[in-house]
C-alpha cells in the first residue's frame, strides 16, 4: 500500500527522526511522508509515531479541472474493497492553489462517487455502522484520494480528560521533546505544567510507552487489515515498556487546580508514581540534579497574561534558568521579545504552529558553569 504520514508544520524533522528509528527512510512534500507498506506498517505506524498527526493510505492520485474528472477519478477505485455495506462515509476535503476550491462541491461530489461504485456492489447503503473517512487533497490540480486508518487525532493519547488553559498539542509536546534530544536519561523540569503534557510525554517516551497504547484507532474497524496485527503489535510494545526505570521528572505549576489536572492526567495511565508535580512558582524552583533539561509552554501574553506580566515572567524565568548547573532549556512562545527578556540568544529556533499561533521553540544547550 501507498501510505502518508502527516504532521504539523515545523515538525517535519521531528517526524522523519521517528521514522527512521522505526525503518523507514521517506521523502517528505508538502508536510506529509509518502512511504510503501503493508498493514503491519499501518499499525506499528499509528502505535508508535508521538509526533505525527495521521497515518492515511493514498488510494488513488489524478488530475481534475471539473467535477466531472473528479468524479470519474473517485469512480475507478474499488471501494467494496476498503469499506463495508453499513460504514458512515465521511469526506474531508482540502484544496490549495487549484481549479476545483469549493470544499463542500468536492465533498459531495465524492461522495456520490464512492455511492455510486458501492452500489455495484451492495443492494443498498445504510451507513449505520463505524465511521470512515476519506480525504480528499487538491494541490495544484493534482487529487490524492486517502483512507484515514487514524481515526482520532494522533494527538489523541487518551490521558487528558480535563485541561487547563492554553494547553498544548502532545504531538506539538512530543515534537519539542524529541528535537531537543532528550533521551530519558537527564533530569526534566516543566516549571509551566499547566496540564501535564510534557512531564507525561517524557514519562511515555523514557518508559517506553508507546503513544498510541491506551487508545483505539479507525483501522480496527476495516476489513482489509487482520485485528490480530494490533494485538501481537501490543504484545510486543508490552514486552519492552521499562516500568521499573528510575526518572527524574518533574511538574510545577502556580496554580493548584492545574496541579490537580496533570496529576489525574497522569494516573490515568499509572503514570503518577514517575512524575513529581507541585503547585509551585517559577521563581521558587530549584533541582538538586546537576545536568537536566527544561521543557517550558509559558504564558505567551496573547491568550494567559498581560503584556507587563509575561515581560517580567520571562526575564525571572531567565534568571532561575541561569540559576541552574548545565541545564539546556526547550521553550515555545510566541512572544517575539522572548529572547531579549531571558537574557539569552537561542542557540536554535524553529518556527511552529500551537492553537493557530506562529510560535517559535527557542532551544539552549546545556553550558558548563
């Protein structure tokens, strides 16, 4: 199979680094990786990718001007082979910089073609069953035709069943964590927790916790990929989690509701007895641990805080950092006056989206004091 893995913009490096550690080398056009693979490729993919948004198989590619080729295209693939008689079909559709733009006249144009290719099949469709989702991708005239196998956001752990405010995406979360290098094996401090994010990515990642273990995805429901795939992947990822490795993570936060949050976030995955989390100030925090890394989503001013009280967050947010021995700091914002206010030029930056924000993760290695 023709298979796509998406991610988010500014975590294509992230991505491909997870990619190659699982054994695929691909090129990645336009935010997506376009690989070969089979159905165990589907689900070790969606198992394990913590930086990646969805795993797709690209079912056909064509080029349409009208709705008439976008039709005939649709029409030459073999649904009955990818969907059942009773699945609810849904249809996504994007376009850039194409002839065919309007999004609805796309997604009912395809819809009706897949009906139509389906009712060569079956007397009647009464989309009663599962969910299904096709999407449909224009860009520059050029179709690609996929089967979403992700169902849910990649994202989409299963631990945050409350939030707090402003949090931020855990792929977003696992992407910072994975460019900074941080492999489990240096303490970690989270002095914004807000949530949980990071310290619980950290947890998964140097547990070896897959970031799809507790969840379900839209491919259990196809019936063109054997269930007994997922349960041997699981064994396997079973086998290899290190519940008794000793880590160093730790959580804080201001407010005690927050606190709250990330702790029951946490235990829903067993994971709390890892993680250290305290309603504490930044101001106030300290570690007794001599080499470490920083993972930061603070306040950016825009939706939490005043422009004031994000000026004088972020230079004593400087000074604790500056405080600490050989420690390197992660930290997204979209304040353009962050570096000026920690006191410190970055050593690395990288522009990323968070909640439709253009934020840029500044990056400090670890100096020896």
């Amino acid at each position: 199979m023709e298979i796509q893995v998406a991610c988010g913009f500014g975590m294509e490096t992230a991505t491909k680094l997870e990619l190659k550690r699982l054994g695929y080398d691909a090129p990645c056009i336009d935010g997506r990786f376009e690989l070969k693979g089979d159905s165990r490729d589907i689900v070790s993919l969606n198992l394990h990718l913590r930086t990646a948004d969805r795993v797709l198989i690209t079912l056909k590619k064509f080029t349409a001007t009208t709705f008439d080729e976008l039709f005939d295209g649709v029409s030459e693939i073999d649904w009955a082979n990818y969907l059942p008689r009773n699945g609810f079909i849904a249809v996504n559709a994007k376009s850039i910089k194409s002839t065919l733009f309007a999004l609805s006249s796309i997604q009912s144009i395809t819809k009706k073609a897949i009906v139509n290719v389906m009712l060569k099949t079956y007397p009647s469709l009464p989309e009663d069953g599962d969910r299904f989702c096709v999407e449909v991708n224009v860009l520059r005239d050029e179709v690609t035709i996929s089967l979403d196998t992700s169902g849910a956001g990649l994202h989409k752990r299963g631990y945050r069943k409350l939030v707090w405010e402003a949090p931020i995406k855990e792929t977003l979360a696992s992407g910072i964590i994975e460019l900074s290098g941080w492999r489990g094996d240096r303490a970690v401090i989270d002095p914004f927790t807000g949530s949980g994010t990071f310290p619980i990515e950290c947890c998964m990642r140097a547990l070896s916790i897959p970031s799809g273990y507790f969840r379900e995805f839209a491919f259990e429901k196809y019936p063109f990929i054997d269930s007994n795939i997922l349960k041997e992947e699981k064994q396997i990822a079973k086998d290899g989690i290190e519940w008794d490795k000793k880590v160093r993570i730790s959580g804080f936060d201001i407010k005690g509701k927050a606190i709250g949050i990330a702790y029951q976030s946490a235990k829903e995955f067993g994971l709390e007895k890892y993680i250290h989390f305290e309603t504490q100030d930044m101001r106030n925090i300290s570690s007794r641990y001599e080499g470490g890394m920083i993972f930061a989503n603070p306040p950016y001013g825009e939706r939490l805080g005043t422009k004031e009280e994000i000026e004088v967050l972020y230079r004593d947010f400087g000074r604790v950092f500056r405080s600490l021995k050989d420690w390197g700091a992660n930290v997204i914002t979209s304040c353009p006056q962050f570096e000026r206010l920690f006191a410190r030029s970055a050593d690395r930056e990288r522009k990323v989206y968070n909640a439709k924000l253009l934020c840029r993760i500044y990056t400090y290695f670890p100096q020896k004091k």
